[in-house]
C-alpha cells in the first residue's frame, strides 16, 4: 500500500474488448488517495504493477494502472515479502502478462 504526492503520473485503463490501455497524463500534483499492488518478475527481470487513485486539490479523483510518475513531495510504501517468486507470464486469452502461481 502507498500513500504520498506524485505528479506527471500517467493512469492507465485496460478495454478487454480491444485489449488496448488508454492513458490518461495527469500533469499537476496529486495525493495518493490509495495505492496497491505487486512486485513480480517479468521475462526474469523486477516489475512493478500498482493501481492507484489520485486526488487533485479539488478532491476528483482519477484511478487506474500506475504506469509512471514522479514524487512531488513524498511517497510512502510498505511492502510484505512473500516466500518464493512470483512470476508474470503471457496470457494470450487476455493480452496481459498474469501472475504465474502454479
């Protein structure tokens, strides 16, 4: 979970139907209103993937897939660790990279 400021945060919503993200740039500062997600390995390599929602200083909120922003005051995340690894791999079906847990 996270909590903090961000801005420049890119919000990203996945259509099933078309199996495309559309983003959306939120360029002014932002609270984090609520932050959660996973850090698994991708083709090897340590990936994040975060859902946030974010407020702007009228309190609207956006939410999505986090797929970037910078710190524009603090960001503050605690994390578990799990036993194991967790792995993403490639889904046709569905056209993401899903959590391999067998």
């Amino acid at each position: 979970s996270g909590i903090g400021a961000v801005r420049e945060a890119v919000l990203g919503y996945f259509d099933p139907d078309t199996r495309a993200y559309y983003k959306e740039e939120l360029a002014e500062s932002h609270e984090i209103a609520g932050m959660s997600g996973n850090l698994s390995l991708v083709d090897g390599e340590p990936t994040l993937h975060l859902h946030a929602t974010l407020a702007d200083r009228n309190h609207r909120t956006r939410a999505g897939h986090l797929f970037s922003a910078r710190v524009s005051v603090t960001v503050e995340v605690e994390c578990t660790r799990l036993a194991g690894t967790v792995e993403r791999k490639w889904d046709e079906e569905t056209g993401l990279k899903l959590l391999d847990l067998d």
